[in-house]
C-alpha cells in the first residue's frame, strides 16, 4: 500500500504544473493565431494579383 502511495507520488511529481500547462496553451494558441492570420494574408494577397 505504500508503495503504491509513493509511485503515485512520483508520478505526480513528473507531470507539468499547471501553470506550465496553462502557460502552454496559451502559447500555442498565439501560435495558432499568427500562423492563421498570416495565411488569410497570402490569400488575400494572392486574390489582389
């Protein structure tokens, strides 16, 4: 039983803190943002020639 409780706790220990998974969705959202709307700017781009 208790060596279950500890490899729970080591589990836990190794994934990423919720700040850190917060922080990275957010980047890649901005990620995600930039590279759409550079895309709708080729396109736009592209109908303008």
């Amino acid at each position: 039983m208790l060596s279950l409780f500890a490899d729970c706790l080591l589990v836990a220990s190794r994934l990423p803190s919720p700040d850190a998974r917060r922080r990275a969705t957010l980047e890649r959202k901005r990620e995600d943002e930039e590279w759409l709307m550079q895309r709708r700017a080729g396109r736009f781009d592209a109908t303008m020639r």
